[in-house]
C-alpha cells in the first residue's frame, strides 16, 4: 500500500488553512511556515496559492495586496465571517470522521504497543 499522507493532507489543506487565519491576517509564506512547523512539511506555492484563490473565490477569505518597503509586496488574507462559519462546521465533521476513524482503527489494534 502505498504512503496516503499526501492525499489526507490535500484533503484538509482549505480547513487548515482556515484555521491557521484564526489568529489574524497572515501571508501565503507565513502560513506555509506555520503549517510545516504544525507537522505538515514543507507546503510549495503551488499548492497553497490555488488553496487561497479558491477559499477567497468562494468568499471564506478576503485578500488585500500590500507594497512593501523592501521586496516585492504581499497579499495577506484574513478570514470572513463565512469563512469563519465554514471552518466551525467543517472544522466539526472532521473532527466526528477523525473519532470514527481512530475508534474503527483502535478495534483492530492499531497503535496498540
């Protein structure tokens, strides 16, 4: 069987992403930073820029570019108060399929030491 963990992770990234907006505005760098040292590794552009376009698309994340003194600018994101109602019931039903996965996997022993 091969390693799954890539496949789980793209389909959590927008709930992670959201809730890494929880504690304010933030940037695509500052959130891959903040993701890889939750665990997740190293998070490439490409495939968190498609993750953002399409959260502010669907209006769970709203965006404002800013110039900077030194470099190039940024866009940060904060999230919407539908982006913030998103991430409360999506945030839940993954934490109710998380529980089920964990009580099916500790039936059969799995991580039993």
């Amino acid at each position: 069987m091969t390693d799954r963990r890539a496949s789980w992770f793209k389909g959590v990234l927008d709930l992670l992403v959201l809730a890494s907006l929880t504690g304010g505005e933030s940037y695509g760098y500052e959130i891959a930073k903040q993701l890889g040292a939750a665990g997740f590794g190293q998070i490439k552009g490409g495939t968190l820029y498609p993750v953002l376009n399409r959260l502010e698309e669907a209006g769970l994340v709203a965006a404002e570019f800013r110039a900077a003194e030194k470099g190039p600018g940024r866009r940060y994101y904060r999230l919407t108060d539908a982006g913030r109602e998103t991430l409360g019931e999506q945030g839940g039903l993954w934490l109710a399929f998380d529980a089920s996965v964990r009580e099916v996997l500790a039936r059969a022993g799995v991580g039993e030491r």
